[in-house]
C-alpha cells in the first residue's frame, strides 16, 4: 500500500485496486479509519479527535490530489505524494 502523505506521526495510504468507495487510509500509532474522498465522512475505524482534526484539514487541502491518486491506483499505477500539513 503506497504512503502517499506523512505529517505529525500521520500516514496516509492508498491500496491500488481498492473498493469504492474513492477513500484514503489514515494511521496514527494503533488507530486507523478509512475516510471518504467525497465528503470526507469516516467510513470505518476512527482516530484520537486531534488527529481526526489534522487529517481532515489536510485532506481538505488536497482534495484534487486526493481523487488524482485514488485514480492512479484504480488502474495500478503508482500515485504521487502530497505535501504533509505544515
């Protein structure tokens, strides 16, 4: 599973060929959730709420990015990298 993003002990993660609906994977120690690309809306799993806060924020940021990559990996190519949250 391609890290397509790392900020602030966050991982962020896109598996290729995964199930709709377009969603990225965020870590965070042992917490992970799988989150929306459309509305953002946590699909499974959760994070500690300071976490949840700065993934979405970056998430929000990068929305283009996001449904590019989820793209990318929907056909087996490698997505790019998206700048961490500064």
């Amino acid at each position: 599973m391609p890290t397509i993003s790392v900020f602030y002990g966050i991982v962020i993660q896109m598996f290729w060929r995964d199930h709709a609906p377009p969603h990225f994977h965020a870590l965070y120690a042992e917490y992970e959730a799988l989150i929306d690309l459309r509305d953002f809306r946590v699909i499974r799993g959760a994070l500690p709420r300071r976490a949840m806060a700065l993934v979405l924020e970056w998430a929000a940021d990068h929305r283009d990015e996001l449904m590019e990559d989820w793209s990318l990996c929907s056909r087996m190519l490698t997505p790019k990298t998206i700048e961490p949250l500064k």
